[in-house]
C-alpha cells in the first residue's frame, strides 16, 4: 500500500483491505473518525454530505453506478465530505467493501500551502488494479480535480467527469486506460482534432492583429 501524507481522505488502514491510495500526496488515513450517524438510512452508492450534486445528479449516479457493478462485478462508490465531517470507516460496512472496490472522496481541503487541494481522491482495491493501473487514477485526479478545472466548471461537473471516465474504462474491455480519454479530457479535440468549428472560423489566435498594437497583455488571459 502507498504512503499517505493528507488527512482528507477518510478511507482508514482498515477500510479497503490492500488498498491502493491514489494519489499519495491527497490520501489519508486519519484514525478514529468513524462517524455512523452521518450514514444516509437508507442503501445508496453515493453519498454527498457537501451538496455538490443535485438530487437529480445523485439519483442519475447512483443508477450509473449500479449498471455498472452489474455489468463489471466492481464496486465504485462516491463519497463528498469535508473532513473531518464524514462517516469514516462506518462506510466499510455500509458499503460492504471488497477487493474489487473503488471509493472517491471528493473534499475540497486546504493543501499544505494554504491554498484549495485537489478534490478528487481515490481509493482502490487491489482487485481492480489489473483493469486499471496506478498512473490512471494519479491522472485521472490531476485532470478534473485540479483548481482550475474546478473553478471554471464546478464540482459537478468534476465529480461526473470522472465517474464518466471510469466507467468507460471499466466497461471497455479493449480500452485498458493508463490516461484520461481524450473523449472526457478534451471533448471538442476528440471530436474536431485540433481544427475545432471555433479555430476553423476564428484563427488559432483570435483578435490578436485587431489588439497587438494596444497591449501584449490581452494575450494572455490566464497568464503563462
């Protein structure tokens, strides 16, 4: 099992027996939280504590991901927290984890810098490490659980994108996905390539000759 350095992920030593916790710079296993009462009284494959989602995205998920333990015998569970409010390792039983089992934990927790950290978490059972390698889930999380990502499409969106994305990889036997499929990373690019309708019509560089000449700074709109 990797080394854990954050507390966000609630996940504990003993929550997925062989576990893989992915990535190691936003996984954890802080112990003693094991909190039952924030479990919902009834079964459901996704609990959000933080409303991130609808009800109706909920719902949506929960059906997804129940098609899918069907159809692939793996289990992958969504859990939005903050710690330390979260149920801890009361999900081990609630969610009867096993070695073909995926949990992600989305918490928008403070980095060691101070600043927002990745929000996308993963905790993976060894189980399912053959249909889906270590350097996925690493950059499945950078893709949509990143800052930016986050910032410019909500973390509604994050959190389905990246449902999305691993149901595509399970359930495509011939996909063996070491990466985020362009289909989900950059939808537009997987459909046009490069020559987008908005680059066809507009240039690589829209506007650029009409304000060279006013200020290098439009340009850059996020910087370098």
């Amino acid at each position: 099992m990797m080394a854990a350095t954050s507390r966000r992920a609630v996940l504990g030593s003993g929550m997925l027996a062989t576990a893989t916790m992915l990535p190691s710079a936003a996984v954890a296993r802080p112990e003693g939280v094991n909190k039952p009462e924030l479990l919902p009284s009834y079964q459901t494959n996704v609990i959000d504590l933080q409303r991130f989602l609808t009800s109706g995205q909920v719902k949506a998920m929960d059906k997804q991901l129940e098609s899918l333990e069907k159809a692939t015998g793996i289990k992958l569970r969504v859990l939005c927290q903050s710690y330390p409010n979260t149920p801890g390792l009361a999900i081990k039983d609630y969610w009867a984890l096993d070695d073909k089992s995926i949990v992600m934990v989305v918490d928008k927790g403070q980095s060691k810098g101070g600043g927002t950290a990745n929000i996308l978490n993963f905790n993976v059972a060894e189980g399912v490490k053959l249909s889906l390698p270590n350097q996925f889930w690493t950059r499945l999380s950078n893709t949509f659980g990143n800052n930016f990502f986050v910032r410019d499409n909500g973390e509604d969106v994050a959190i389905t994108r990246a449902v999305d994305t691993i149901e595509y990889c399970l359930r495509d036997e011939l996909a063996y996905c070491v990466d985020v499929p362009m289909q989900f990373k950059n939808p537009a690019k997987a459909m046009y390539g490069d020559q987008d309708p908005a680059t066809k019509a507009f240039g690589a560089t829209p506007g650029k000759d009409i304000f060279s000449g006013i200020s290098s700074g439009v340009e850059k709109v996020f910087g370098s």
